[in-house]
C-alpha cells in the first residue's frame, strides 16, 4: 500500500504523480477535480511545462491518505 508520494519509485515527482494517477484509474480530469486543481494546470505539470510545486506535493499525498488508507 502507499501512504506517500515519496513510496512510489521513479526518476521524479511528476513522474510518480502520473503512475499514481493511472494507477488510480483516473482520467487527468478527474484526478485534478480530486485533488483540488484545475485540468488544465495538472496537464501543463505534467507536461513538464510547469513546475511541480510542495503545494501540489501535499495535495497528491491527502490524495493518498484519503483513498489509500488500510482498511
């Protein structure tokens, strides 16, 4: 199980944050409507045209804790 961003093991952020979001099933839409972003800032993060931000950081991991956690 991951509780983290930090837990899934790739070369970046914004490459752990796609993995969890496919892994997830989710559309980039609907995961930015999760995570409290717009789709069209999460498409330019993870288009590398922006940067990813601690803010975004946090967001992805309460993403984590809330759908993620032991049952």
């Amino acid at each position: 199980m991951v509780e983290k961003l930090d837990e899934i093991k790739c070369e970046d952020p914004v490459e752990k944050m796609i993995v969890l979001r496919k892994r997830s099933g989710l559309y980039q839409y609907d995961f930015a409507k999760e995570i409290g972003v717009t789709p069209g800032y999460l498409r330019k993060i993870e288009n590398y045209e922006m940067p990813f931000s601690d803010k975004l950081k946090k967001r992805v991991n309460a993403f984590i804790k809330k759908h993620f956690k032991e049952v």
